[in-house]
C-alpha cells in the first residue's frame, strides 16, 4: 500500500475530520479510496442535521417495511448516541407513536428499537418498563404495547439496560406487572436473563406462575426452576395428570432434575401428528403450546427419517405462518437441527419451497431466511452456485420484499463461516446487487448488511478485511451515483461511513487493505443508450484479458437524440453493480476522442499505466477522430481492441491504412444486441430479457423508459420567408398595392409617406400592410372623426402608427403571423401607439381582438386602437413537448388550437387595449435559424453531403432542445428553473437527470469550438447570469448570443456582459412574456426543489404559478378575482389539450392514458404538486386537472 497523504500532525488524510481534495477523481490506489471515503464521510456528517431529519420521521417508520424498518431503526438508534437530548426524545415519541397503527411484526421491531434505544441511553429500567405499560400509554396504545411488550424487555437486557436492578426493584416491578395481567407478567418473566434472579425473586415468580397455572406459566417455571424449589407440594403439582400438553410440560420440569420419565406412557396421550400439526398452525393455539407440540414432535419423530421430512414441511410452514419471536426462532432451530436427517435432493426441494416462500412473502421473517442460509450452505458448489443465479435474479428484481429478503440470506450465509472461503466471493457479488440497487428500501440494507459483518464477533479479522477488499471500491463508485435522495438511505449512506471508518479507527486499514485491480486499462467510451449485454459482454471479457475496464458514458454522439446522461449512467452502474473489474468513468472528466487535449487529461489520469482503447469497429469506420490525420497527442497513438459483429474484414483493413495497434473481438452471440434493438423492443413491448441486465431491465420498466424510441434528434430547416419593407417615395409605387386591395389607399394630404412591410411564404400565403406614422400635432388632420379623435389623442403618447391597409390570401394563422411580422418591424422603433380604421365587423377584427386590439365605433366605421408602449409576449410552446405522432394529430392539433385562442383572450382580458404578441415556435426558428447559419458561415438548408460550420451552437433554454440546425454542430445545455418549496425564490440549475452545469460546461469546452449561445428570451437574464460565469471560468468565449425574444434590460445584461447578440424579435419595453407550457398543468410547469413522491419514478413534481396550486405572483397588479379567472381558463386550456391526447392514445394504443403512461405521449411527465402524496399513476391526467378545478371552484366561492 503507498503511503499515505499526511497532515502537519502526521495523521493520514482518512483520519481527518477536514475534506482533503484528491489529486484526481480516480481510484486506483488504496490511499485515494481512503481519502475519497472519508471526504464523502466528512460532507455527509456536516449535511446532516438532526432536528431537519427528525420532522417527517414518524411518516418514514410507518411507511418503511419491516425488514427495512429493522435496519433503519437499528442504525438510528446506535446513531443517536451522539446526539442532542431533546432529539433522542423526539425520536423516542417518534417510536411511541408509530407503535399503534403497526402491524404485528412492525411492532416487535418498533418496541426491540425502542428498548434498545433507552437501554443505550443508560434510562432506567423500572420507570421506562412503568412507563410502557402506564395507565395513559395504555388507553391509547393497550393492544400494540401488550403484543409487542416482551420484544420491548428482551431488547432492553440484552443491550445491558437491567444490569443494575435490584432484587427488591424486581419484586416490587412484578407486582407492577401482575396488576396489567398475565400476559404482560409472563413476558417480562420470560424475558429476563437468569443472571437477574435470584433466589427470593424467583420464589415470588413461582408462586405467581402457579396460581396463574397456564402452559405460558409452566413454560416459565422451568426456566427458572432451582432444585432448592422442588418441595413436595411442588412436587405434587407437577406430577399430577392432566391433559397431554400440561403433562408434557410438567414432565419436562421434572426430567431437568433427572427425574425418570415414562415417556411412552405420556406419549400414548398424545394426539397423531397430523392433528398436532393442525393445531400448531392455529391462531388461537398459545405460543407456549405451539413450542411444546413442536418439541413432542422432535422426540416422536427422531430416528424416523420419513417422520423428520414431514416434520421439517411443517416447521416450514410455522416459519410461513407465525409471527411470535419465541415460536419463530425454536422453530428454526429444530429446522437447523434437522438439516442433516435430509438427502441432497430432499434439501434441494426445500431450499426450492423456502426460496418460493420468500418470493411469495411479504417480508418473510428473519428465521425463515437463517434457516435457508444453513440448508444452502450444505449444498454443493455447482447446486450452490445454481441457487445464487436464482438469488442473483431475485435480488435485481423490483420487488422489494423479495430483494431485501433474499440479501438477508446472503448476509446470513457469509456470517456462518468465521473463516474467507472460495463462495465468498459469489456471496459478496450478490450482495454488491443490493447495494447497487436502484430501490431505496434494498440499497440502504445492503449498506446495513455490510456493517453487520463488520461489527459480527465471530468473524475473524481476515474475513472482515477480505470483505472490505472486494467491496469497498465498488461501494465508492455506488455512492458517487447520488441517484437515491430518499431520506432512509440518504441517513443510512452517513451512518455506513460513519461506521466504516469507526472501524478503521480500531483496525487500521493500511495492514490489509489492497485494491484488487488490474495494471492495464481499457476506456470504453459510448453513448450505452441504453447499456446492453452485448457491451457488458465484451468488458467482462476484455476484464478477463487483464485489463481494469472503465465505461465512459460521453455525449459527443451530437445527432442522436440520447437519454439523459444520468439515467444512462444509472442504467451502467445497475448493470456493472456486481463486476469487480468494471467501473463507471467519472463525469468530472470529459473525453472527446477527437480532442488531443482531452486525450492528454486521459493519459495523465492513469499516468503510468497503459491505455487501451475499448469501441465498436464502426467507430474507426465512421467517427470524425479518425479522419483527421494521426498526431502523437491524437487517438491513433493509442492500442486499441474493437468488437465486430459482421465487418471485420472492412475494420481491420481501415485500421491497417490507419496504422492502428488493433485487436479484434467478434461479439458472437451478442452480434445479434443493439441499443437499438432494446429501444424497439421496448416501445413494442416485447420482452428485452437477455438483452439487457436484469437489474437494469426492471428500472427501465419501472421508470417507463424508451416507451418512446426517439433515434435521431430533428433536423431543423428555416422556411425562407421572404420579408420585405418598402419606402414610398412616389404614390405610384403604391398602386400594384391597390390593385390587389381592389381600393384606393386613402391617405390624408398632410400625412408622412406611407410605408409598406410584404411578406411571402413558401407555401404560398402572400400579403401585405400599408402603414405611415404620424406626428402627435398632425393627429387632428388625420383622424377627423370626433369620436376618434377624442379618444386617441386622450390615450395615446408618444409616436403613433396608423394602418393604411391589411391585405392577405392565406388562412387567420397568416393574418396574425402577418401582423406579428409587421409589429416585429415597428417596435423597435419607440412607436407607442397604433390605430386601423376599416368597417364595423372587418373581416380582421378576431385576430385584431387576440391581439389586444380595442375598438370604437362611429356611423359605419370602426377605429382599433392598441397601445404598444408596454407589450406582451405570449410563447406557444406547447408542441415542443408532445411526442409524435400525436404532435402532428388533427385532433391535437384542434384542441391546442382552441386553447390557444382561450389563452389569448384571457391575457387580454388581463390587459385590455395593450399590445400581445403569441409566437409560435416556427416564427421564431424561421427567424433564428437564417440570423446562427449565416454566422456559422454556412446555409440555412441542410448540406449533402454534411459540411460542417466551425462554430457550436449551445442552445441553453427551452428553444432547439432535441434539435439541430442545419449544417452546425448543436449541443444543448439542459438547465431548469427550480423554486424553492415555499415558492419564495427561485435558482436555475441542471435539468433533472442531466449532468450538473459545470460539467456540462466541460463537456461543451470538449468540442473546442468556438459558441453560439442560444436562449428563448433575455429580459431579466436569470439563466445567462447562471452559466455565462461557468463558461468564463472554463476560459470558453462566446461568438454571439441568439434569442427568441430580447427586451431593453435584456440588451443592457448582454452589453454589461460584453456580448454582442442578435433576436428574433427586439422589445424595448415589454410587459410580461407567459410561456404557455408553464400554463398548463401535466404538462409543463417549472421545477420544484426537494424530495417528492413520485419523483424517483421519472414524475417531475414541479409548480405552475396559478391558483389552485399557488398564488399568481408573477402578476402583481390585477386583484385576486381576476387572477382566478385567469387559471380557470389555463387548467381548462390544458383540460382540453389532455383530453384531445387521451382519445387520441386511445385510438392509437386501444388502452387508457394514466399518469405512468404519459411519458409516451409528452416529452416529460410532470406533475403539480399541491400536498405531499403519491402520484396516482393508474389515474388519467384530465381526472387529476379536473380534481384541482373544483379545488379552484371552492377558492373562488372563498375569494
């Protein structure tokens, strides 16, 4: 082992309670893994805070199941040795409290934690004992605390709580007893360690427990019973006959003292054993009883192999059906005893029946799982590593019962040999399934599992150190995962470290701890979208070769529409969990392989080791890196070992003409897996076994993904709308104008030269307005109207624009794309005001009205008036999220168009007479597409074949995602506006799933291209203002920044930045830009910060700011009735929109669209969060919208 990094104190770096940084983020010697745990360790410990943690701990008791709760609570417990008092007091009423509404098992846990719990508090055994059972405690808790009292005492001895009592404390604490009856009297007695009694109190509880005269108290007399007790009264009791079962229990008192016992004649009493199996079974049979009829049973049935079979089935059974500790464990220690009266395949077929009940169970007890520890381990190798396949498969799957259970019997099979064997290494494999898991409840046990080995006394040093070293380094990459937020694993993941290095402080790790890795190194980097059998194949066996594999998980593959990078990751890490050679590269590090400079960081990485580079032979074959010309920085200096499926012969010829080191791998039966081939099979829904690993198979399931194949990302092509503005000099340039109006433009004399904005489509749709400004002075001159004139000189300031003429041959989409083009003209140049004047009822009043045009009438004339001091902005955005083919949907085009003109109305009711402007996303792209091209020095329409600008074009909002413009690399950011949970503030980070900004940032510094940023808008700059510092400080330079929509402040953020920008279109003063995906519940909304239900099952919770789920707070000057009216129509908006996608799903797929489907419809699932519950996945989403609109109904009646 190297030596270890040191202090000033002389210390090594593990021992400090100080973050020390690494020198890399790789592992690759013992000394770094230390030094990385403990820094986890450290951050851990500083995050923590008790009193945080302790508010929802009685939800988490209550919701956790038993064999989860048993390792929770034990951690919980020793951990709160080092705590405040008032917080073991919470947690102590935490336990309390939980103990009513428990079920049976969950109670013996709860009061073992609980006795445990005040015993290692050192509190006093009489009053906690006085406490538990007291009159108020009882009226509440009288059931829960009678059935789960003698758990509560036995944990409380045997963590040393009653060491003290004194004799006359225990009589006078029997007494007690006795009042509260004789269950509880009989529990506490049974419960009590013989070192407790002595020969006075022992003579009080036998007098007790004759007057009682039950079995329970026959049961305990011979626990406690001394010779000095037998008189002949006494004597006389035991020997009088009665029933079967008291004569047993007589009887075996007697045979303690070597009294001679006629067991024939007490056997003739008893009942045939198919009638003391049936009676064991029952409810009603007292746990005493079920404890003497099984020992009745041992005796009948020994030396009788058929006999001891049958025997073995029903002890299975009361493993199966009982719930009593005491039945439990004699149970499984008769079963243990039995074990070698069996042949091989009689335990073969019980270890099946064993394995299917605990499948079957939910949560089977810990008996159950000792007792197929003890059968398994009898086992030969190759039937033995038959049933791990089977514990393998279990273990992955996404029952948690099943998976925790079965790592249960793992860890008892690795406690029961004291010494390292040969199956330890298959044990520990298994284990590494659990702690890799992506189930909170199963990961945070096998963290448990792995500390009880450490802290088991009869495993040797060596055993626990082998442990350690085939463990320890695959556990570090696990927790660098931090895919699990779920508060049980995220105290469990501190407690484990904390625990860890507690250890390595009583046995220092530099005698023993050694990494098990290979010299050489393979990097196999890829997109793994998703990670398939076929990749895992080919690592295991580049792993067999000698080589310590790393999977870098890249995003270089810029046209392929991935998953994101930490679902991927997820998906690696659950697949490789149980590897010991195979490791996910770190995401601090980004390596393009095109990128000499990145290839120089991958060198010093693993500096003094070799490197081989691990890919497809396609990659030589096609990627860009190997066209370039071989450098000694550049990736052809590399060895590198290429799988083929069916071209070889085409990849080692292009590797001979590269002069590459090669080896060639054939995938062999794996030639047949493709991510491809999963993505498809799952979005037909066929089974994708054997194509992917099985761990990863059930997450993808679980979190619904590629239920939508998205291959490529879209390439974008600007339609080239041809605009262009005329300046009027002579009013015979206007007449080709009047020829089509099929009028006269009628201008007054004094009026300024008209101009004219044109615009033509593509598609055919042509038109064109007439417009002149005019001079507040001039305005009686041209509006002669009385009525007119009144009202506009009254409201308007500033330049005023008069609208000669509308004309268009196209549909009302035209007309207002035509007005927006001509307003996206105008308002850059300070017109505030703006008036059109045609007949009453012109066939351009509707989209006059969606555009915040008001009107007034005189005679046969109607004036529209529209201030555009101050606009809106409206960003139709909603088709950017639904996936095809519904996108494109006639009927989802309705609906979307419906609620679209309901959305416009409702902003203009908001601001009656002011300007709205509503975007679609084609007006932006066909004008922001032309502005990055020409930029990028490249066309506007796609090459072929494909030349490449040199620029990257990073778009980093909402705009471009899973796009790419024509002829220029395009990579998006993905950032995300988060509130906080009291919607008090809001920051903007990582989009969930994808890497955090700053590694991002690297992965954009890879491409070495100069940028072009691109955002949807830049009015108050939050997401510039977020990354533009990042990029600075990873000396990244920005050619231009492109916006969909720039307002006055946005322009002065970008030449405070020293950033030159250009937009789609510029507003000088705008008012409120609504974005209308953020409108519409389930289907967009921005981002909620902190830990929800449902968000780890790929449900975004997020927040739309309307009434029912929030007040309307980015709307501040209109009163509380307006803003309701105002989300009624976006909740019916969306309401309308979902149920056009429902029908349309279910046209297409012949079933519902829940919740857990939506995925395949929209983009991302997000859900409202209005409580702290679970996310009701079997409901559709219009049921859920319709719910929170009669919510908003009720605010309304209250407002």
């Amino acid at each position: 082992m190297k030596q270890l990094a040191k202090n000033n104190m002389g210390l090594p770096a593990w021992r400090l309670d100080t973050v020390t940084p690494l020198k890399r983020a790789i592992i690759l010697e013992p000394a770094e893994l230390l030094q990385a745990l403990n820094n986890r360790r450290v951050e851990e410990t500083h995050a923590f805070e008790e009193s945080v943690f302790l508010n929802g701990i009685e939800e988490t008791i209550q919701n956790l199941p038993v064999l989860v709760l048993r390792a929770f609570l034990d951690a919980l417990v020793e951990d709160s040795l080092t705590w405040k008092e008032k917080n073991v007091t919470l947690l102590t009423s935490a336990i309390y409290d939980s103990l009513s509404p428990a079920s049976t098992q969950k109670r013996m846990v709860l009061a073992s934690s609980l006795g445990k719990h005040l015993a290692l508090h050192k509190k006093d055994f009489v009053q906690q004992v006085k406490n538990y059972l007291s009159p108020e405690n009882l009226t509440y808790y009288a059931e829960a605390l009678e059935e789960s009292f003698r758990s509560f005492v036995e944990a409380y001895t045997v963590n040393g709580g009653a060491k003290e009592l004194k004799e006359n404390e225990l009589i006078d604490l029997l007494a007690f007893l006795q009042e509260r009856g004789e269950r509880v009297w009989l529990d506490f007695c049974f419960s009590l360690p013989a070192s407790l009694w002595s020969h006075t109190s022992k003579q009080f509880a036998l007098s007790r427990a004759r007057v009682i005269d039950s079995t329970a108290s026959i049961a305990f007399m011979e626990q406690i019973v001394e010779p000095a007790h037998l008189t002949e009264d006494f004597l006389e009791y035991l020997d009088t006959p009665e029933d079967y079962m008291r004569s047993f229990a007589k009887r075996k008192i007697l045979e303690k003292f070597d009294v001679v016992m006629d067991w024939e004649q007490i056997y003739s009493s008893i009942p045939k054993n198919s009638t003391l199996y049936l009676n064991n079974l029952l409810d009603s049979t007292p746990p005493s009883a079920k404890i003497y009829t099984m020992e009745m049973l041992m005796q009948k049935c020994e030396g009788d192999e058929k006999k001891s079979y049958d025997l073995i089935i029903h002890l299975i059974n009361v493993l199966r059906n009982e719930l009593t500790p005491a039945v439990l464990h004699v149970a499984s220690q008769f079963l243990i005893k039995l074990s070698p009266s069996v042949s091989p395949v009689q335990r073969r077929e019980l270890i099946d029946e064993l394995l299917r009940s605990v499948s079957k169970e939910n949560y089977p007890s810990e008996q159950m799982l000792r007792v197929l520890a003890h059968y398994m381990r009898e086992e030969e190798d190759s039937e033995f590593h038959s049933w791990s396949q089977r514990f393998s498969a279990g273990i992955k799957s996404a029952q948690e019962s099943r998976s925790v259970s079965l790592l249960w019997g793992v860890y008892e099979l690795l406690r029961l040999d004291p010494q390292v064997t040969f199956r330890d290494e298959v044990l520990i494999n298994l284990l590494l399934n659990g702690i890799g898991h992506f189930k909170d409840s199963t990961a945070s046990t096998g963290l448990w599992f792995v500390l009880k080995l450490l802290d088991e006394p009869a495993l040797s040093l060596e055993k626990k150190s082998h442990v350690l070293n085939l463990l320890l380094l695959k556990i570090y990459g696990i927790l660098q995962s931090d895919q699990h937020s779920n508060i049980t694993y995220v105290f469990m993941r501190r407690y484990f470290l904390k625990k860890l290095f507690a250890f390595f402080s009583e046995h220092p790790p530099e005698g023993y701890l050694v990494l098990r890795m290979h010299e050489r190194i393979a990097f196999f980097p890829g997109t793994f979208d998703p990670f398939s059998s076929g990749h895992k194949a080919i690592a295991m066996e580049v792993a067999a070769m000698g080589y310590e594999v790393f999977l870098a998980v890249d995003e270089f593959s810029w046209s392929k529409a991935t998953t994101a990078n930490l679902i991927r990751r997820e998906i690696l890490n659950l697949s490789i969990a149980d590897e010991f050679h195979l490791h996910v590269f770190p995401r601090e590090y980004s390596i393009n392989i095109a990128n000499p400079k990145d290839l120089c960081e991958l060198r010093n990485i693993f500096k003094g080791r070799e490197i081989t580079m691990l890919m497809g032979g396609d990659v030589i074959l096609h990627a860009s890196a190997y066209k370039e010309p071989p450098t000694p920085e550049s990736v052809h200096s590399f060895a590198h070992i290429l799988f083929t499926r069916d071209d070889s012969q085409e990849v080692q010829k292009r590797a001979s003409e590269l002069q590459l080191s090669v080896q060639l791998l054939d995938l062999g039966q794996f030639s047949g897996i493709s991510s491809t081939r999963i993505r498809e099979g799952i979005e037909r829904q066929k089974d994708i076994s054997g194509l992917v690993d099985s761990m990863a198979k059930e997450y993808i399931y679980e979190h619904d993904l590629y239920a939508v194949d998205e291959k490529i990302k879209h390439s974008l092509q600007a339609e080239p709308r041809d605009i262009k503005q005329w300046d009027i000099i002579s009013w015979d340039e206007l007449t080709p104008f009047e020829e089509r109006l099929g009028r006269a433009i009628k201008l007054r004399e004094h009026a300024n030269a008209p101009r004219v904005l044109e615009l033509k489509m593509p598609t055919g749709e042509y038109g064109f307005i007439v417009f002149h400004w005019i001079r507040l002075k001039d305005l009686h001159r041209e509006v002669t109207d009385p009525v007119f004139y009144r009202h506009v000189s009254e409201h308007s300031i500033g330049r005023l624009l008069c609208i000669d003429a509308i004309y268009h041959e196209g549909d009302a989409i035209f007309a207002r794309r035509l007005l927006q083009e001509f307003f996206r003209f105008v308002l850059p140049k300070d017109y505030t005001y703006c008036i059109y004047s045609e007949d009453s009822g012109g066939e351009f009043q509707d989209v006059l009205h969606s555009m915040g045009f008001s009107h007034i009438d005189s005679e046969h004339q109607r004036l529209y008036y529209v201030d555009m001091s101050h606009p809106c902005t409206l960003s139709l955005d909603v088709e950017e999220l639904i996936l095809e083919p519904y996108a494109s949907s006639q009927s989802v085009q309705k609906a979307l168009g419906e609620a679209r003109d309901a959305l416009r109305e409702a902003i203009v009711a908001l601001y009656p007479g002011q300007l709205l402007l509503s975007m679609d996303q084609v007006d932006i792209y066909d004008t922001l597409i032309p502005l990055i091209t020409e930029e990028n020095d490249v066309p506007s329409t796609p090459l072929i074949p494909r030349q490449l600008g040199e620029a990257l074009c990073v778009p980093f909002g909402e705009i471009f995602k899973k796009r790419i413009l024509p002829n220029t690399v395009t990579k998006s950011m993905h950032t995300e506006k988060y509130f906080c949970s009291d919607l008090k503030g809001f920051y903007i980070e990582h989009f969930p799933g994808y890497l955090d900004l700053e590694e991002q940032v690297r992965m954009v510094r890879s491409f070495d291209r100069p940028l072009l940023l691109v955002d949807d808008l830049l009015h108050k700059g939050y997401r510039l203002k977020t990354i533009y510092p990042i990029l600075k400080d990873h000396g990244l330079k920005t050619k231009k920044l492109f916006v969909g929509i720039l307002s006055g402040s946005g322009k002065s953020i970008a030449e405070e930045l020293n950033m030159e920008v250009e937009s789609a279109y510029f507003i000088p003063r705008l008012r409120f830009w609504f974005q209308e995906s953020k409108l519409y519940p389930y289907i967009g909304g921005d981002s909620l910060d902190g830990e929800f239900p449902g968000s780890k099952a790929g449900f975004l919770p997020s927040v739309n700011l309307l009434f029912p789920y929030t007040r309307v707070v980015f709307i501040h000057d209109k009163d509380t009735e307006a803003l309701i009216r105002f989300s009624e129509v976006c909740l019916r908006a969306s309401l309308h929109v979902l149920k056009a996608l429902e029908a349309e799903y279910l046209r297409q797929r012949h079933r519902l669209l829940r919740m857990d489907r939506l995925g395949e419809v929209l983009r991302y699932i997000r859900y409202p969060v209005v409580a702290n519950e679970d996310v009701p996945k079997k409901k559709r989403p219009s049921e859920l919208l319709e719910k929170d609109l009669q919510l908003l109904q009720r605010l309304r009646g209250t407002s």
